[in-house]
C-alpha cells in the first residue's frame, strides 16, 4: 500500500475513510488477480503447446477438433484444441446432464 503524503494544515483532501478503504481492497484484489491472468495465459500457452506437439495422438471431438481427457482425482476434464488456436478445459458432466458441463 502507499505510503501517505502528509499535508499542510488547511490543503486537506475530503476522506471518506470507509470509500477509502474499499477502494485500496478493491484496487489490491485487481492487482492480484492481473498477475494471475498473466501466469494464467502463460499455463495456457503451454497446454496449447503441448496439444499441437500430440495432435495425431488425441481422438476428435464430434466437430472435428483434438480432444484430451484429463483427470483430477475421481472428475473427467475434456481438453479441447480448437480451430481458433485456443485450448479450453471443461469439467465432463455426468450422463444425466449431457456431455459437457
């Protein structure tokens, strides 16, 4: 957080200290979350990669692009690389809710 500038008697700003305060939460959580969509779009990049170098391995999906099925734990994830050049990664529904959630 910044260091406050102390002011001359009389030049005071107007504060609002509950505005304050809420605005400098706000402001940390949106400089948190853009580090994390940096490393986000690097890990993506990555996965990216990693699918164009095992393309003729991986099945297609019903609209023709190379799909993956990852697994965390006991919960299916369908790993889709699509003809825009772009990964995307989706939790597989049960039966009862279609194929993909």
């Amino acid at each position: 957080m910044a260091k406050k500038q102390t002011e001359l008697p009389g030049t005071e700003r107007p504060s609002i200290p509950q505005i304050d305060d809420r605005a400098a939460a706000y402001r940390d959580m949106r400089d948190k979350r853009m580090i994390l969509q940096t490393k986000e779009s690097e890990a993506k990049e990555l996965l990216l990669e990693a699918m164009r170098e095992h393309e003729e391995e991986l099945e297609e999906n019903d609209d023709g692009n190379p799909t993956y099925v990852y697994w965390d734990g006991d919960t299916p994830f369908a790993v889709v690389h699509n003809q825009r050049e772009s990964v995307s990664v989706r939790k597989i529904a049960s039966p009862a809710e279609g194929e993909l959630g």
